[in-house]
C-alpha cells in the first residue's frame, strides 16, 4: 500500500501527505488503525504522558514512523526504536517517501 502511495504522488511532498494517503488506503482495506498515537514514558512506577507520539500504528502491533527528508538518519531510527520499546509493540517500519524509489527509503524493525 505504501508503494502505491508513493507511486502514485512521487517524492517531495509533505510528510502529512503520504500519511493522510497511506492511512486511507490502510483502512480501506479493512485494517484499524491510530494516527498520532500518544505513547506514555514508564518511569518508575510511574507513567506519564509526556506527548510522543507515533505516526500510525497499525491493528496495536505495527508502527509506521513516516518521513519525507532527504536521507534517514540513525537518529529517526533510534526514534522508532524508542517508540517500539515504549509501546510495547514488537514490529516497526520506518518510511522515507522522499526518494525515487520507497524501497530505498524502507527499513524493517523488530524489537
């Protein structure tokens, strides 16, 4: 779905863009999903609210950290990697759409 997306409106948009298309194509094929979904700090014995939040997490398993900048940096992986130990979920896919191609700008992780 994302490669369609992606086919179809090219490199060079806003990262809002291929979010807004990725997740009406997600949820027309059936899938649930939350956009900008609030994740809480564990600290301590305490969680807080502290205001990150991921992109889309798909079905409470995956989330979808979208980009759209020149090249990924470790630091946006680093992020995701962050946001899956927080949520608790196990599958993240980390999305450049601001190449030629969205296969190059797609990386897989699992916690």
């Amino acid at each position: 779905m994302a490669i369609r997306v992606h086919r179809h409106l090219g490199p060079g948009l806003l990262e809002t863009v291929y979010t807004q298309c990725l997740c009406w194509e997600l949820q027309h094929s059936g899938l649930r999903l939350e956009r900008e979904a609030p994740i809480a700090v564990a600290y301590g014995d305490v969680r807080l609210p502290c205001g990150y939040r991921a992109d889309v997490i798909v079905e409470e398993q995956v989330i979808l950290e979208i980009k759209s900048v020149e090249r990924l940096v470790p630091l946006h992986e680093a992020q995701l990697l962050t946001y899956l130990r927080l949520s608790g979920c196990r599958l993240g896919l980390l999305m450049n759409f601001n190449g030629l191609t969205l296969k190059d700008g797609l990386r897989r992780f699992i916690r």
